[in-house]
C-alpha cells in the first residue's frame, strides 16, 4: 500500500505558511469555558472510575465549575496532572477470532470525568492556537 503513495514534488518546509514565533502559552480559562466543556460531556457512558455519574456532574455544573476551572488552570500552570485522575478503567473488547487469543481482543480505557475535561480544555486551547496562526496544512486531519 505504502508503494501506491504518490511522492510530492516538494519538500516538507512548503507546506508550511510561515514560520510562527510565539509560544503555545496559555491564558487562564474561564469558568464558562469549562462549565462549556462539562455540559457538552457525553452522559451516555456508564461511571467513571470515581463511580461518579456525568449526569450529577451536569446537575451541579454551576456549583462546581469554579473550583474545577482553578484545578484546570493550575494543571495548565504547573504542568502537574493530579495522580488519582490518572487511573482508567481497562476493559478487553472482543474482536473475532478466538476467544483464547489474547490478539483478538482491544482494550478501551475508561478514564474519569476530570480527566476528560482537563483533556477537552487542553485540545480546545491547541486547537484555537493552531487555527489562529493558520499553522496546519489545510489537508492535515
């Protein structure tokens, strides 16, 4: 497959616009951002590994924004990502095949509901950095 790739006819540098001199560094984050970001978690997941529903985080989103914005914002600081909401939750998924290969399974990962709104603030920062210094090649996925 990899011989049926055509060859550019260019090198790598021309698919860049332009040289960006600043730094991906980061402002603190507003407390609607995150409170964005939890509304919009999906609630059809079962509990996380704190056994903590995402409906009761939707419920209480305005009680709890604010501290969690400050928790988002000193990860983003320090670049320290608390301990406990790195723990997942492995589960095997049985592919096809034989259910004594261990091949035939995946695994998913089921990470808490902090980590997933630390992870959508990081993505939703770099992705605003990005977009806004146009530095992504327009085909780039």
């Amino acid at each position: 497959m990899a011989a049926t790739i055509l060859r550019a006819n260019c090198h790598y540098p021309t698919y860049l616009n332009k040289i960006i001199l600043l730094s991906c560094s980061f402002n603190l984050l507003l407390k609607v951002k995150i409170t964005d970001i939890i509304c919009n978690l999906k609630t059809t997941k079962p509990c996380d590994s704190f056994v903590l529903p995402v409906t009761i985080i939707n419920k209480c989103v305005h009680n709890i924004a604010g501290p969690i914005t400050h928790l988002v914002n000193q990860s983003f600081l320090t670049g320290i990502v608390n301990r406990a909401i790195k723990i997942a939750n492995i589960s095997p998924i049985f592919k096809l095949g034989d259910l004594q290969d261990m091949t035939n399974f995946r695994t998913i990962a089921k990470l808490c509901c902090f980590s997933n709104i630390l992870e959508r603030a990081m993505h939703n920062r770099l992705s605003d950095f990005l977009d806004s210094n146009n530095i992504l090649y327009n085909k780039q996925f």
